[in-house]
C-alpha cells in the first residue's frame, strides 16, 4: 500500500490511489479536469467497479441538481396538494360567503347613504323618477338625447368591428388590419348626428363676445378671462372663464364654470354653475343647480323649475316655480316659491312678502324666523340638530364592523381575481415618495378631468369611466395600504393567501386608527392618497414596456464525459 498524499496532482493520479475521492470525481462529472488527468480517470474507471459506480451516482445527482434549479412549478408536496384539492373543493361555500357578505355592504351602502338622500329628495318634492328626470332626460350636462343615442349606436358599431379586428388579426394583413381601422373611423365620423357636430369653440382673446344681431346654431365653449353673450345661441353654453354674463337668448342649458355668473337674459333650459357667486334677473324657464358660496335671485329674476343649491348663502328675492331643496348656512326668501322649501343649515328668515305654497321643512340650529308679512301655506317643521359624539352610539361601531367586513372581501376578491396585479400594486405601494406624489395629482385632477370630457358629446364615456375607475381606486386604496402594513408586522411574503392574512390585519388596523377623533381623518386622508398613488403606478408600470438589462453571457461547460468512454487521441501539438 501507498500512502495517502493530500497534494491535489497525487489525488487526480489515480495509480497513487485505490479508488478516486468525491472532489475528483465530481470535477471529472462537470469537465473541469484537463485532458491528460481527464484520460487518467476515464482508465482507472473502466478497471474498478466501485470508482465507476461513484461517477454515475455523483452524475445522477449532478443532473438532479440541475433541474431543481431550472425548474419553475416545483411540484407541491403530498399533504400540501391534499389540502388544496380539499380547498378547492369547499370554495363554493367560501363564495356563497362571500357573496353573502358582499350583499350586506352592499344593504349597508344603501342604507347609510342613499337611501337617507332619497327620504330628503322626497321630502323636498323630488320623486325618484323626478331626480332622475332632472339629473339625466332634462339635460344637466347636455340636451342631446338623440346624439347620445347616435354615439351609443356608434361605439357599439367600433367595438363589434374592433372584436372583429381581433379575432382575425392572425389572418389578415397589418395593411388589411389598417384598412379596416381607417374605414370604422370614417363610418363613425360619418354617421354622427349634424347636431353633435355644430359646435363653436372660442377662446381667443381676453374677453368672449357674442354680439347684439349674432346667432350661433349649436353649442358654445367659451373659455376666457371674461365672457358676454349679448346675442342668440341655439343649443347649450358652456363656459369656463372668470366672469360670464348672459343677456341675450340661450336656447339649451348654461353649463358655467366661473367665479361670477349674471344671467340676466332668457335661458330656455338649466343653469348649472360651480362658481363663487350667481346673480339672476332673467329668466331662467327650467331648473337651477349652483355649487358655491353665494346664490341671489332679484326681485325681477324668475326660475321657472327648482332651485337645488349647496351654499354658504340663499337669497330669493325674485320667483321659483317649484320647490327649493338648500343645504346652506344662511337661506334668506322675501319672495314667491311655487312650491315647497327644505333646507338644512344655521338659519332661515322669512321676510316680509315671501310666499310659500308648499310644505317647509327645516333642520338646523336655531329655529327659523318668519315676519308677519310672511305667507307660508302650512306652518313651518323645524328639527333641531343635536350634536352628539359619535363614538356614543352603539350602531357607529355596528356600521365600522359592517365596513370592515365590506373592504375584507372587496380585498379577496382582488387578491383571487388579479392576484399578479395586486402583487405589483402592493410592490409599487412600497416606493412611498412616488405613491405620495402621484396619489395628490389622481385624486385631485381625475375626477376635473373626468367633468371637463363629460362636457363634450365625445368624451362622455371616457369622462364617466375615468370617474368610475378613480372611485374604485379609493376604495381600493385601504386594502392596498393594509396589506403593506400586514407585511410591516407579520413579514413579506408572495403567497397569495398569506398576502390576504395580511390585507385582513392590516385594514382591521387601519380602521381601528382611523376612528381615533381629530386624528383619523388625517390618517384617512394620508391612506387614501397613498394607496391612490401605489394603484395608479401599478398601472403605469403595467402599460409601459420593461427595457430588460444586458446579462453578460456566461460560457457554455461542455458536456460530461460518460463513465465508460475513453477520450481520444491527444490533439496534436
């Protein structure tokens, strides 16, 4: 027997030892040896069973090795694969849950919200088949029914042309493909009402005129420092700008965006106006809706439909033929209302002359003041508004379980339904500067530019689903954020349900903080921001192409020698 030496060229040399050691063996396997120690082993192991058993074993664990590492679906081990086929199978009691659960929210969004706002509108007058009428059929953003139609006929055309488009898109031609594109864009163009199409767009200039002797037959867009329609216009006026005077005639609706708004002329339709302060001494034939500070109606001035007004002041002075429905601080009426008034705010002070022909309705701080003068047809109810801290009743905290239940599923459903997009959402959440940042410009330019594309006949259908795509990202947003802080306590993670373990720790916590008084609104407010802005950049990173980095190409091994093969001659020198 030799002895053992434990330099490296004496344990390749296999005539220095009985058999090859595992090293050796393994560098032989991978074709890391040279050529003349390569040779070397590949006799030895053809004279010694024991060697050459070593080298398969060592190569089948070489290959094992291999694909574990280049597999992607490892395969679930027994018990795991049992429980998931057993919860696959008790999902359709989840879902029964779920559903169940979901139509509670659904009955405590109803009747928390609306169906309070429907009981007011009622007791102002307005049905539910009257609201409607007034939001929708008598044209709040615009009167042309009939275009509305065209458009739907025509959208529904482009989406059957554009399914079609995809369903043959592997046997036409991109030339093919094109043409067809080309030719659906100029049917839709052609097939659109001449009323959709006669619209005048001026905003040239510091003051907007339309003239004494001009009449315009369609709609307007006026967009200046100052706007004067002295003139005619057949069809809707829409102005943005920061005084606007109408004194002529406006057949259609007055749709106003502006600081100072004085109709003093005749307006066939609506006036709709989100602006500081209004002024009417015309006369307005249809209804009014103002979001502002201030709302004044002259004594020569008449609304000949409702008057729906949120305000910090009311003053009616002039004539309303129907009802007036007011949430305002301070509501003033020394002239005639037609028929009821409710109104909600700090005080209400009937002067002398008002006249009242329906019901009077009114919550507040203090009761009303009414002057001898005054003609009201019933006497008026008052309801005094008490203020009490929420935190004292008991269907508060019935309601906050309610809504928790309500974002726990929402958030399942998400989780189950786009498990890889709420994945990236909650990665994105975690680039906090960005989802701030973005989260500010979502939440406050949507929904203006969600109003100013429903505004045109065109963008109507971009409008509304923008505005309902920004209302599912805030009710998205606690579920995203949840699920960032369910990470920060119980650790990162990629499974789908752990990540909902999560998402429920988290919302639970969130909305125990935001009940903290004088706090949790600001943490409400932060949260909304935050998980707006992790959506939003989710969305862009979807839609924007990764550029892949460049990886440097490692060399490729040769393969191993087989146990029984003997290497070739030496390559000549």
């Amino acid at each position: 027997m030799n002895e053992r030496s434990n330099s490296p060229d004496e344990r390749l040399d296999p005539q220095l030892d009985d058999h090859l050691d595992e090293m050796t063996g393994m560098l032989y396997v991978e074709g890391q040896l040279d050529r003349e120690r390569a040779q070397r082993v590949s006799s030895h192991v053809q004279e010694c069973p024991s060697c050459r058993t070593l080298l398969r074993a060592l190569e089948r664990e070489s290959r094992l090795l291999t694909r574990a590492m280049l597999e992607e679906d490892e395969p679930l081990p027994s018990r795991l694969a049992a429980f998931q086929e057993s919860a696959r199978k008790s999902m359709q009691w989840i879902w029964g849950a779920v559903f169940g659960l979901a139509a509670t929210g659904a009955y405590a969004l109803y009747a928390e919200y609306i169906e309070p706002m429907e009981q007011s509108f009622e007791k102002a007058g307005f049905s539910g088949s009257s609201v409607l009428n007034l939001m929708i059929f008598q044209g709040a953003f615009w009167k042309g029914w009939q275009s509305m139609l065209t458009l739907f006929e025509v959208l529904a055309m482009l989406t059957i042309a554009g399914s079609a488009v995809v369903f043959l898109r592997r046997r036409m031609r991109r030339g093919s493909a094109f043409a067809m594109m080309v030719a659906g864009i100029c049917a839709a163009a052609s097939s659109m009402s001449s009323s959709a199409l006669a619209t005048e767009f001026r905003n040239q200039g510091d003051t907007i005129e339309v003239g004494r002797d001009e009449t315009i037959k369609g709609d307007l867009f006026a967009h200046g420092h100052h706007v004067k329609i002295e003139g005619t216009v057949d069809g809707d006026v829409y102005v943005l700008c920061q005084s606007a005077e109408v004194q002529g005639h406006v057949t259609g609706d007055v749709i106003a965006f502006t600081q100072i708004l004085r109709v003093s002329g005749k307006v066939d339709g609506n006036v709709r106006s989100f602006t500081n302060t209004v002024l009417v001494s015309g006369n307005v034939a249809k209804n009014m809706l103002s979001l502002g500070e201030t709302v004044t109606v002259d004594p020569v001035g008449k609304v000949g439909g409702s008057v729906t007004a949120l305000l910090s002041s009311l003053t009616i002075d002039g004539t309303v033929g129907r009802d007036v429905l007011g949430f305002v601080a301070e509501t003033t009426v020394a002239g005639n209302i037609g028929g009821g008034l409710q109104a909600q705010g700090n005080t209400l002070r009937f002067n002398s002359g008002a006249q009242v022909g329906g019901p009077v309705k009114f919550k507040g701080n203090k009761p009303p003041e009414v002057s001898s003068g005054a003609k009201l047809a019933v006497p008026v109810v008052f309801t005094q508004e008490e203020h009490h801290s929420r935190y004292q009743d008991s269907g508060f905290y019935i309601w906050r379980v309610i809504w928790i239940a309500a974002y726990v599923l929402f958030g399942l459903v998400l989780f189950v339904l786009l498990p890889n997009f709420t994945r990236a959402t909650v990665d994105s959440a975690e680039r906090y500067g960005a989802s701030f940042g973005l989260g500010i410009l979502v939440l406050f330019g949507v929904p203006i530019a969600a109003v100013i594309a429903c505004i045109t006949v065109v963008g109507l259908l971009i409008g509304i689903s923008a505005f309902i795509l920004w209302i599912a990202a805030m009710w998205s947003a606690q579920i995203v954020v949840g699920t960032i802080v369910g990470q920060w306590l119980m650790g990162r993670t990629r499974e789908t349900w752990q990540l909902i373990g999560r998402m429920l720790v988290g919302v639970i916590l969130l909305c125990v903080v935001e009940m903290i008084p004088f706090v949790g609104g600001w943490i409400r407010f932060a949260v909304l921001l935050w998980g707006v802005g992790a959506i939003s950049l989710a969305i862009y990173r979807h839609f924007t192409p990764a550029h892949p980095a460049t990886v440097p190409v490692s060399p490729v091994m040769p393969p191993p020698l087989p146990p029984n093969t003997t290497i070739g001659s030496p390559q000549p020198a």
